[in-house]
C-alpha cells in the first residue's frame, strides 16, 4: 500500500489558505491610535492580542473580529480614560467589520458544512472494527489504546487538522489490524487451564512468619496453616542485629501471640487481611486477553454494634497498579456457618510483556483496622529510632542550628541503644490483640475452596463464523470472492463496485500464490489490506464512485452539494455511535430515504435509545466537560483527606457522563447542566454529598437536597477534583473551565513569568485574600476582574467536591480557626450573587450565552472543525428550532441534522 495515497487524500481534505488581506489604512490608523497600547505583545489586556489580527473574516478570526466591533459600538472601548475617537471615525471601522462579518457569514452558508475528509480517530477505529468482525467490547477498548492519542480541534478529537497520516501512523494502523487479525480472528483455539486452592494446605506467598522447635530442639519456621493450627506453642522471630533486617538467620524466638484467622469447617476465617496471593494464578492463568471465572466458597459475619459493617464485600484483583488492573467485587450475604459458592467473571488483558499480572482477594475488614498488632513493648522502642533518625533529617534539610541536630543525634544514640537491648531482652508475645477494637464483635469472613477457569472462548469466534459462512473446509476462487463481497459494504460504508471487488479479490488470490499461503492466510491477508484502505480508514470517501464520476463529468453547480446517502448515514452513525452504520441504517442510505424529515427524526431517535449511544456521551460528554481529563488530574492527599478512597475516585469520574446520559435519554433541556433538580449517583457519591437512601453501585435518578447545593454539573466531584490540586482548590482554572466549557469563551494564558497563585504559608489566608494581592499587579489584574467570580463562586467546595464553610486544605482543617470563604461575584453583566445557588440562578438567567456556546460545541464536535462567528446563522437556526420544546438535547440534536451544514459537502 502506498503512503502516497494517503498523502494525497490528507491533502484534499485540509484547506488551503490564501494569504490574509491588508487591514484598510483607517482600520490600522484607529488601532494604533486608540488599541494598540493596551492589546499588543507587550501588554496584551484581557489577554486580548489586537495586532494579531488581519482582514481574513475566517474562523477564530471573525469571532475576535465581532468582539473588537461590540466594544466599539457600545462605547467600552477605547476606556473613558482614554483618548476618545472621533464619532465618524469609529462609524467607519465599525461599518467596515460589520461589513466583513456579513460577507463572511454568506460565504459560510453558501460552502456549504465544510466537512472536512478526515481519518478515523481512534475510539472509531475500535468501534468500527468491533462492530464488523463482532470482537468483545473489551477487546475493542484494548484497541483503541494501542493506537496513539489524537490531536485535537475546537476540543474534540474528530477534527481532520489534528487527525494526521504520516508513515509513523499508517505503520500503527498496520501493526494494530495484525493484532485484530491474529488475536480475534485468525487464532489456535486456546487451551483453558483449571486450577483448585485448598487454602488450609497450601504455603502461603506472603507468609505468617512463625516457627517452632521439633523433637530435636531445632527451630524449624513455617508458613502452612494446617501446620500452625496444630501447634502448641508457635513462636515468632525478633530479627538481630537491626529490627529491619528481617532475612537474617541470627534472630531471637519468643511466642508468636494470636492469629487474626483460624481453621474451620475445612476452611480458613479471617478478622483481618487474606494472607494468600495466587501470583501464578495470574501470571500462570492469564495466557490471552479473555474472559476468565473464579469461583470462592465463602460465608461471612458482618459484625455488631460498633463494629458492625453494612455488608462484607470480596475483591477479586488482577494486576494491581498496573495500566489493566481490573477488579470486581460480590456482597457475601451468606451467613458464616453457611457459605455457598460466589462466582467472579472477569475480562482479563494479558498486558505488555514483563507486567505484573498477579490475582489476588481482599475485603476490608472494618475500615482496615488490624485486629492483631505488633506488641507496643517491643515496636514502639524499636520504632523511635526511625522517627528520630526522621527529625534529624529534616532538621539538617530545614538548616537548623548545630546544637539542635547534636541534640537530636544524641538522643538517637540513647534510642538505638534501648532498641538493641530491648531486641535482646523483649519475651513476647511478638502479636497481641488490638485494644482499641472489640475482637469478639469485628466482622469475619470465611474462605473454603477456590477454583479457576480460563479463557472461556466461543470456539470459533463469532466474527470468524460470520466471514467463512460456508465453513473452512471450502477453498475455491468464488468463496474468496463471496467472503469479500459480504465484507466490502460493510468496511467502505456503501455499496462495492464490482471494479473495486475485482482488485481486492485479484490482490489476494496473487498475494496467496506469490507467498505459498494457505487459503485462511490468505483472505486474512486480504482483511488487512482492507483495514489499511483509505476507503476504510477515511470518513467522507463514501460517496459512490460511479456517481461521482457523473456528477465531475456533469459540472458541479456552485454552492453546497447534498451528501449521498451513504455519506449521510456514516455522519449520524459517527456522530452518535462513533462506530458504522447498522442494516437499518444502510437500508434507509440505499434508498436515500434519510433526507425524509421524518425519517430522519425516526432514526436519529432510535439510533439514540440504542445502547450505542453511550459512545456520543463517552466522547462528547467526556472531551466537553474534560472527563477524559481526569486522569492528568492530580488526585486528592490522601494523608489529609483520608476519606477519599478508590471508589470515590471512580464514581465521581463516572457521575457527569451520568447525569449527561440521563439528560440524552430522558430528552431533557441542557439548561439542566446549569441546574437541576436531581442528581445521578450511586451510594458512594451520596454518601460523599450527605444523601441517605441510596444503596449499591449502579448510578440511579434520585431528588437533589433542598439546600440546593448540588444539582447540575457545577456541584459534581469529579469535575471539582480535577480542578484542584490534590490539596486545595484552584479558583482560577475552575473559573477558566466555567468560562471555557459553559460559555465558550476560552480564558487566555497567562503573561509571561506570572507564576500560578503561591500557597498560603504564613498567616493563613483564604483564597480570595491571596487573589486580591496576585491582582495588584497590572498585567493580571484586568484578567482576574473578570474571570475569578467564575471560580470563586464554587469555593464551598473542597479539592475532593466536599462541601465547606471554611477554608481547609493546604494545612487548614476547615475549623474555627480558618478562614471563612467569601464567594460573592459578580456576573460581566453586573449580575450580582453571594452564593453558589445564587451563581447558578445567575446562569441560567443568561441561558441563552450557554445554549448558544453549547450549540457551538455540538456543532464543531459534529462537523470537525472549530465554530466561528460566520457560522452564527445556522448556530441561530438550530437554537430557534429547539427554542418552542425548551432546548431539549435530542431537540437540538434533530435541530442540527437537519440543517444544511450537516448535509452538504
């Protein structure tokens, strides 16, 4: 296959650009007079830059253009302290940009939706693939990491400007079909291994350390429970010379104490962590990505009164802190006395080579809290020298005075003195019972057999079946032929031309007779040749061949041309399912029946009730609201706030595309991202958000609390995680990302050298106590008055979305003696509000610069490419359409489809 190909096709599908026409003399004679001081390099208020800009009225350019023409008409700029022009002199620069931004926005409607030919990004190529050759929708996700990130345009990774072919790429696109082919398709069919666990026989990984004499006085150490079960006296170690040294064999032996598990009934209870660890269940188990099934016999005790807990949930780990860590958990809800089977069906990557792939179970034991600890007679004495070794550290980092560190090195001599003495006079217990926790009454969980099984595979695979029809054993010219003909529609989104079957067929049968392949190999070969085609991997090459042939041999009248109905099937099916279209949708394609007002509303609300859906949230939702993000994101402290744990962090990443969902599929009005009256969670986002009732993992509608705190995307703890970093909040990025996301209005970077807002570390300050010193300098000021009411309004809400009434975070505990949070503002239109409540209602009052900005991001997400002021007609076309149902999403969706950008080239 050639890269030129692929060169040339990038080609056309990339504008070309003719150099920008000189400003008119009074147009340039007004900016240096009255605009250039303030808005050039130099200075650049507001971040505004004015001597970037040039006569060319397209794109981003028109937009800034319309900003420099609405502060002049209404008299804000130049500012009253500033020389002002003279009347006729600004009549005539406005007139000029009015002029220009009309003439721009014409020759936008008359071009038609500028749809720009681009490659698949690669979520589409995953989608693509899976739903032709019916791979596992974890697999397909496996794909779709194994191509590099996309560029992205106006935000979203579906622009052609940032979705790029070079050879680097094509050469990803061929190792990537390789591994669909070989691992999906074209595979031995694997070999499941079974394994059992007797947990009470076997010797545990992580052992228990404990040793005993035999009949002839040698002390002999264990790890195997039947064995410590029966011992009479079982003996821990007191590691010599250092208590560190743990793999020494001069080491002293006192009793071991107790044991926070027990034999029973053929199986082994637990009050605290599961000691086993199965390493070679995962490495030895886990021989191709698929599906594997654990079965536990277990039986658990939840506990009482204080120590109760609401349930005792079992883990099942692989390959923790590794990129394909995957974990699923069960309730066990049988009693202690009476365990049953529970089974855990997992999807399991193999990883790269040299990743950690271990299994292991876990459950928490009563927030974690160790019902046997080390003997404080021996460990606190042996543990003061490693906090005092601590102090003097630090005291040498914070350059403390001699005396001091003598001090300090002094009283470390003393510490490991009686930590050697103590190592050689300490008689044990080495273990003893936690005082704190009531042992009689903890939560315990049994464990008895455990089995493994897997891969389980669907021999031969689905997609396989589907594409060899006729079985394996047919090997003729005419199968081959009839194996690409069910193929070919289906990779090119349209119908095959018989001149475009004949080069694939003919390429194969050559390639098959050139290399010696075998009949298998060689239609895996001509698969691949088809996932490497432009005409796969490029949307908007779908129009029929033949037809446009007749329409260049015809002339092309000028303006916008309608897309065929295979184009116009792929642009719904990309942009709701980010994946091909179905039958329904090729049948309504082959009888062009889509451009049916009626037809089309039909089909875009059915293809929005499909399951597949959940792609245009995954990839809309997520680049819009920065869920993708939330990764790059620096996760909360966990030493400060110590409730915030893995399943927080989960669900508070899955709640706005959530609450987006809901909004799709129950047809509601997006003025609900501002504010609403419910909430999508699970337990533990409403246990986070004080909401009681709520039980289990899966997200549900439930009421918004009347304080009306939350509600909407702003209250959401995913979102307000992200914008922190990791110990307090970040006014202004939150404030960018309001601006930016609900209003479509970037915030411009910074001046040079300005520095991010310094922690508070003296007197304890609040946030807005350090902004108003960071805006006394001039080159910042004029920014933050405008952008910081956007970020200080959700102060309430800590780095983890926790609501506050003071500051905490950055050494402070959100107590009295923290400063109390001030977040009134003020709106750019004067608008005033003294709370979060008030800032929202604040919004939705100006709902019409969300839905507009909305529309914006909706637009450029569907077309590829940014949205400017030239395309305001048709932004103003889709709003006025949903304006009469209340701005409902699925309106605006069917508003925009159906307007002339979406269905011209």
């Amino acid at each position: 296959m050639k890269l030129g190909i692929f060169l040339a096709i990038w080609a056309l599908s990339v504008a070309a650009f003719a150099p920008a026409a000189e400003l008119p003399k009074s147009a340039t004679a007004f900016i240096e007079s009255h605009c250039i001081d303030c808005h050039d390099a130099s200075s650049a208020r507001a971040g505004f830059r004015i001597d970037l800009l040039t006569a060319d009225f397209a794109g981003r350019n028109a937009s800034q253009w319309k900003e420099v023409f609405d502060k002049i008409h209404a008299g804000e700029m130049p500012p009253k302290k500033k020389p002002q022009p003279d009347a006729s002199e600004a009549a005539e620069v406005t007139s000029w940009i009015a002029q220009q931004l009309d003439e721009a926005a014409k020759a936008a409607e008359g071009a038609g939706g500028c749809v720009p030919m681009r490659r698949m990004n690669r979520v589409e190529y995953a989608n693509t693939v899976r739903d032709i050759i019916s791979l596992d929708e974890n697999f397909a996700r496996r794909i779709e990491k194994e191509l590099p990130a996309d560029g992205k345009v106006g935000g979203f990774d579906r622009g052609s400007e940032g979705l790029f072919m070079d050879e680097g790429q094509l050469a990803q696109y061929m190792a990537v079909a390789d591994v669909v082919l070989d691992e999906a398709l074209f595979t031995e069919k694997p070999k499941v291994q079974k394994f059992t666990y007797d947990g009470t026989a076997e010797r545990y990984v992580h052992g228990l350390q404990t040793a005993y004499k035999d009949e002839s006085g040698e002390y002999v150490e264990t790890s195997v429970p039947k064995v410590i079960a029966g011992l009479k006296e079982p003996l821990g170690w007191i590691p010599q010379p250092n208590f560190e040294q743990w793999q020494s064999k001069d080491r002293r032996y006192v009793p071991h104490g107790p044991y926070d598990w027990a034999l029973k009934n053929g199986g082994t209870e637990y009050l605290g962590n599961l000691r086993f660890y199965n390493v070679d269940w995962g490495r030895k188990g886990v021989t191709r990505d698929g599906w594997y099934r654990i079965r536990v016999q277990a039986g658990a005790f939840k506990g009482e009164d204080e120590e109760a807990l609401k349930e005792v949930r079992l883990f099942s780990q692989y390959a923790m802190g590794s990129p394909v860590e995957t974990v699923q958990s069960v309730v066990i809800d049988a009693p202690i006395d009476a365990p049953k089977e529970y089974e855990f069906l997992m999807y399991l990557p193999m990883g790269p080579p040299g990743m950690n792939r271990d299994w292991r179970l876990r459950w928490d034991f009563g927030e974690r809290k160790e019902p046997c600890i080390a003997n404080p007679s021996y460990w606190d004495v042996q543990w003061k020298q490693v906090l005092v070794g601590g102090d003097i550290v630090r005291a040498k980092n914070e350059r403390k005075s001699e005396e001091e560190i003598e001090a300090k090195k002094k009283l470390l001599e003393e510490t490991i003195a009686k930590a050697t003495e103590n190592r050689k006079t300490f008689e044990g217990p080495y273990w003893v019972w936690n005082p704190k926790l009531n042992i009689a009454k903890r939560p315990r969980l049994w464990i008895g057999k455990m089995e493994w099984e897997g891969p389980l595979v669907d021999w031969p695979p689905q997609g396989r079946k589907w594409l060899f029809f006729a079985g394996e054993d047919r090997e003729d010219d005419g199968y081959l032929r009839e194996i690409f003909q069910r193929l070919l529609p289906l990779a090119y989104r349209r119908q095959n031309t018989p001149e475009e079957l004949d080069r694939v067929v003919n390429w194969t049968l050559k390639t098959k007779a050139d290399r010696g392949l075998s009949f298998t190999n060689a239609v895996r070969e001509g698969i691949k040749n088809v996932l490497c085609s432009p005409k796969f991997l490029y949307l908007g090459s779908e129009a029929m061949p033949a037809l446009a042939a007749a329409k260049a041999k015809l002339g092309t009248p000028p303006g916008p041309q309608p897309v065929d109905g295979w184009q116009f099937a792929s642009r719904l099916s990309y942009l709701l399912w980010s994946s091909a279209p179905d039958t329904e949708l090729y049948q309504m394609a082959s009888q062009n029946k889509l451009r049916d007002p009626a037809v089309l509303q039909a089909q875009v609300k059915r293809m929005i009730s499909d399951p597949k859906a959940w792609e245009f949230v995954r990839n809309f939702a997520g680049q819009w609201l920065g869920v993708r993000n939330f990764e790059n994101g620096n996760p909360p402290n966990r030493d400060f706030y110590k409730f915030y744990d893995d399943a927080l962090r989960d669900s508070s990443k899955r709640e706005p595309l959530e609450f987006f969902h809901e909004v799709l599929k129950k047809d509601l009005p997006v003025t609900d991202f501002l504010d609403s009256n419910y909430l999508v969670v699970n337990e533990r986002l409403a246990r986070h958000y004080g909401i009681e009732g709520v039980e289990g993992d899966d997200f549900r509608r439930v009421p918004a609390p009347a304080d009306g705190r939350r509600g909407g995307i702003l209250g959401m703890s995913g979102i307000l995680t992200y914008l922190a970093d990791g110990q307090r909040t970040l006014p202004v990025r939150r404030a960018a990302w309001v601006l930016d996301t609900l209003w479509n209005e970037p915030v411009p970077p910074p001046p040079p050298n300005v520095g991010d807002l310094p922690a508070s570390k003296q007197k304890p300050l609040s946030v807005r106590e350090r902004l108003n010193q960071h805006r006394t300098t001039e080159s910042c000021g004029s920014c933050h008055a405008r952008v910081d009411p956007f970020g200080m309004a959700l102060e309430n809400y800590d780095a983890t979305g926790m609501w506050r009434d003071r500051q905490n975070g950055e050494g402070m505990r959100g107590d009295k003696n923290s400063p109390a949070l001030d977040v009134t503002g003020q709106l750019p239109d004067g608008r005033e509000f003294k709370s979060v409540q008030e800032f929202k209602a604040a919004l939705l009052a100006e709902k019409q610069i969300f839905i507009k900005a909305f529309t914006e991001k909706l637009l450029s997400y569907a077309l590829g490419r940014p949205i400017g002021y030239a395309d305001h007609y048709t932004v103003e076309q889709i709003m006025a359409r949903a304006a009469p149902r209340d701005y409902r999403l699925q309106e605006i969706i069917q508003a925009m489809v159906a307007t002339n950008y979406f269905q011209t080239q």
